[in-house]
C-alpha cells in the first residue's frame, strides 16, 4: 500500500499529539498523519508544566476550559528543607512558595488521560491518527522530492511518502540514530526514579493548624512540591482521582541500582522523615527509573524539511518542571518552518537562527543546572538562587515569549548578539552559587535555617512581574535584570557574612566579566566552556 502525506509526525506522545493540534489549527489545509506504536496510552513523568508551556496549551492550543474541567491548575513552585539528619517533621521544615494563587496559570496533568483525549482530538479534527504502527525503514530525502518510510499496523505495510517527517518518537528517536544527533551530557549526570502512588496523606488536611493557616489555608497539595536535599530532590505531584506522581532525582554519583526498583525506591523515600510522613498508608502502583537524564542534540531543526522535538531531540532536567516549555517553543517554531515553506518561502535563514537559539535555550536551562545540585539543600542558599532562576525566567524568557519573539528573525538575532554575555552572567552566577555551597558546607552552617523560620512568600521568593507580554523595551528590561542580579548577590553575601553585611549595587555589565568572581570571597570562576556541539 501506498500513503502521501503532506506533515508526518512520528510519536503520538505529548509532543507529536500537541503538533498534530497545532497544524490542524494553524495550517489546516495541510494533511496530517500521525504514527503511534503503542496501543494503550500509560503514565508517564512529565505531569507539571509552568508558564510557557502553560502559555502554548492555553493561547496557542485553545485548551484552556479542557485543562480546567479534565486536569487539576497548579498552585505554583514549592520546596521544603530538611535538617541534616532528614529527621525533620514536615510542619517544622522550613518552606518557600506562595500563599494564594499564582500571577500566571499553571497545570498539573494526567498524561495518560491528556494524550488519549489529544489522540482522540486530532482524530476528530482531521488528523489520520494511526495507533499501533510501527515506523520502520525511514528514508530522509534531501529535500527535492520526500521522505519515506514503512509504517506496519496488524501485519499489513504501507510505503509513506512525506513531504515534512517530525521525529516525536521519545528519548531512543528515530532521526537522531540515522543523523547521528545524540550527545551525552557529561557535565551533569543525574539519575532519576519515580512511580504512582495512591492514598498519600493530605497536606491540606494535615494536624498542624498553624502550619495551615500560615499560607492562609492555600492548597499546598496543588503545588509541584519539592523536598530538597544536598544532592537529591523528590518530587509530589497530584494527578487526580486520588494519584500522585513521587519523584526522586539525585546525582549520579550517590546512585543505586535498588533505587528503581520499587521496592528500594519506597525504602529510601522514608528514610526521609517528612517524605515518609506523607507516604504512611499509601500503595506504590508502579516505579521506572532512568540512570542518565539529561542528554542533547547536535541539531534540532533541517530546511530538509525535518526535524526532532520533544524527548527525541534533549532533554535536561525536570526541577523547574521546564520540559514541556521546550516542547511548546520547537512545535512553534516547526509549525511556522511548516507553513512558511509550504508557502515557497525559503527557510534557510530561518532554521540556522532557529537551530542556534535552541542551542542557546539549552545551554540556559542547562546552567541552572549543572554542578548546582549541592545547592538545593540549603534554605538560607537556595532562596537566593530560586529567585535569580525564577525571576529571570519571568523577565526574559516567559515575557519573551509571550510577545512571540522566537518567531520573529529580528528579535532572534538580537537575542543571538547577547548569547555570549548571557552565558558568561549565567556562569558566574552558577559558580557563586556552587562556590558558596561550598564554603557553607565548609563552615557547617549549610543546614542552619533549614528549620524552624517558617515560610518565605513566592511572590517575593520568585519575582515575577505584572506586565509579562505587554510592550517593554530593552532598557526596562536591562533594568530589571540589573535588579535580579543585584538582589540575587545581596542574598548570597548575607548568606556568606551575615544579614548585616553591606553590599554596594553593580551595574549589569559588572556581572558578565569572565574570570571575575561575583563575591570576593568565593574563587574566581574558569572560562566558561563552549557547551554548545556543533554538527
């Protein structure tokens, strides 16, 4: 048999399913076929989203009343610390998060449930959804003719031409392998295991009033609650009907094989008192585990007229939950790629921008991230790394986003221009932070505030602003940037000399000198490495 297909997108898992949408909304006069191997759709990591990804399934996607009426909205980002010991009871640890809903909306999402409604979406929208086929033999064309491969559903093969091939196939890909896309990430190896549980304790209705009443009663429960360690981090995430998703992920390093099994994996979760706390009662219903999250790609996007997206291109970290942001601005920029060609537009310029804005993406994200797992242990250090973090991802990328800028050549290239800056700031700030990880450790005061100082409200802790997406210019911008950078340095130095001590402002171009420490008193940084591969 023989199939022509203008977009074949290769995965019907929450990357390809949310393209397939895209396309039918945005180019509807493209025909769309999407291959899915699996028959039955299952549980998967991945349930939180934040506001980009938020921003995207919402404006982009129109599935904002759907969310709402099927998926639970997300009362922000919230952590918890531990004594040294992790002995503490969970109202004794020390917390930051908000106390009343949040500036922007958020979900948190059954990925089972999501995908098999998109799967059904699609299919009513006129997306030729082919569940249980198998793509085998794929044949990339250089972009004269089409692309082909066999696609195998209940014995029978049909040969399929197309004119775009999108690889949503998940973390093994199937353009990745054939292009040789795939590198390891050796600067940041993390492991992970996670599972479903049923009949985890209530926060909301735990037996500590004034724990309660002092986030005025807000749903605890709906946040994406991280329980933070030097090294390690565990996640609680609701799913609804009574299921939450446990996560936990730690330095390679500090791994053991038990821990993915689920068995071990609930053993160690109540070593730690507050975690075990939670769990008393509840029923593990299953547990995977990965021993290397995080890993890159040497291209995301080809005027070949493919491209990979989703877990079949990177992935880096889940902690601030910023997967299915990737995802939202690859299918932007891949339904764009899409349409203007479709149109006789050449997408040359285009897609080297866009191929070195996404590496540029990741080499962010991945700075939040790499060496800085010592960091998230201690209260007293990691408000002042959660804001920077947080407060830059409101001023920079979720404002930029939501005025398009990824779609925009020019507003590219500006980006572009302040790559190396950028990365050289974000680098010595991850130094200054792992540094004073470091020398509290060293002084055994890593611990110190971890109990007993009660609640640091987010709206102060992760510096969002009021006018994200309305017109701001470059000025205003830099201005509150300065004023990230600044506050972030003040935090930290009161961490390293007291709350006392004094700390005189710096102009933003101070923050992006290489071979410059931030804090006199921390070492001076290396040069910063050039993270990106190249093709």
């Amino acid at each position: 048999m023989e199939h022509k297909v203008d977009v074949a997108i290769l995965g019907g898992g929450l990357a390809g399913n949310l393209l397939a949408r895209q396309l039918r909304r945005q180019s509807p006069e493209l025909s769309v076929s999407l291959f899915e191997r699996d028959t039955e759709r299952t549980w998967k990591v991945g349930e939180s989203t934040v506001e980009i990804a938020s921003s995207y399934l919402t404006r982009r996607l129109g599935l904002s009343r759907y969310l709402y009426e099927k998926h639970l909205p997300k009362n922000g980002l919230r952590f918890f610390f531990d004594d040294e010991n992790k002995g503490a009871n969970l109202e004794d640890m020390s917390e930051i998060g908000i106390a009343g809903l949040p500036h922007y909306p958020s979900f948190q999402i059954d990925r089972a449930r999501f995908e098999a409604d998109l799967l059904e979406m699609n299919a009513a929208d006129g997306v030729d959804v082919r569940v249980g086929t198998r793509v085998k033999d794929l044949e990339l064309d250089d972009g004269t003719s089409g692309h082909t491969f066999t696609a195998v559903a209940d014995g029978t093969e049909t040969r399929v031409t197309a004119r775009w091939v999108i690889d949503a196939t998940g973390r093994g890909g199937l353009i990745a392998p054939l292009k040789k896309l795939k590198v390891r990430e050796n600067d940041h190896k993390v492991a992970a295991s996670w599972g479903r549980f049923k009949n985890v304790a209530d926060m909301d209705d735990w037996p500590a009033p004034e724990w309660r009443a002092r986030v005025r009663h807000t749903a605890r429960y709906l946040s994406t609650n991280h329980f933070c360690y030097n090294g390690q981090w565990i996640w609680f995430i609701p799913l609804g009907e009574g299921i939450t998703s446990v996560g936990l992920v730690m330095d390679s390093a500090n791994w053991k094989p038990a821990y993915g099994k689920k068995e071990g994996f609930v053993e160690y979760l109540r070593e730690h008192r507050a975690v075990a706390q939670l769990l008393e009662g509840s029923e593990i219903l299953d547990c995977e585990a990965f021993t290397q999250l995080t890993f890159r790609t040497k291209q995301f996007f080809s005027d070949e007229r493919w491209a990979v997206v989703g877990d079949a291109a990177a992935f880096a970290d889940p902690f601030y939950s910023q997967g299915t942001d990737v995802i939202a601005i690859q299918n932007d920029v891949v339904a764009d790629f899409i349409a203007r060609e479709t149109a006789g537009e050449n997408i040359e310029e285009r897609v080297e921008l866009s191929n070195e804005f996404m590496h540029f993406r990741f080499d962010t994200i991945m700075a939040l991230y790499r060496d800085q797992y010592r960091t998230f242990g201690s209260y007293e250090l990691f408000r002042a790394k959660v804001y920077f973090d947080c407060a830059c991802y409101y001023n920079l990328w979720f404002d930029s986003y939501e005025r398009d800028e990824h779609l925009d050549v020019k507003k590219v290239k500006a980006t572009l221009r302040r790559k190396e800056p950028v990365l050289v700031a974000m680098e010595n700030f991850r130094q200054m932070f792992s540094g004073a990880a470091d020398e509290l450790l060293k002084r055994g005061d890593y611990h110190r505030m971890n109990t007993g100082i009660g609640f640091h409200d987010g709206q102060a802790a992760f510096g969002p602003i009021p006018d994200v997406g309305m017109k701001r210019r470059r000025p205003a911008i830099d201005r509150r940037t300065a004023e990230i950078f600044n506050e972030t340095t003040r935090m930290v130095n009161a961490a390293l000399e007291g709350e006392g001590a004094t700390y005189e402002p710096r102009p933003i171009w101070d923050f992006a000198e290489e071979e410059r420490p931030i804090l006199p008193i921390l070492p001076i940084p290396p040069n910063l490495p050039n993270a990106t591969p190249r093709a």
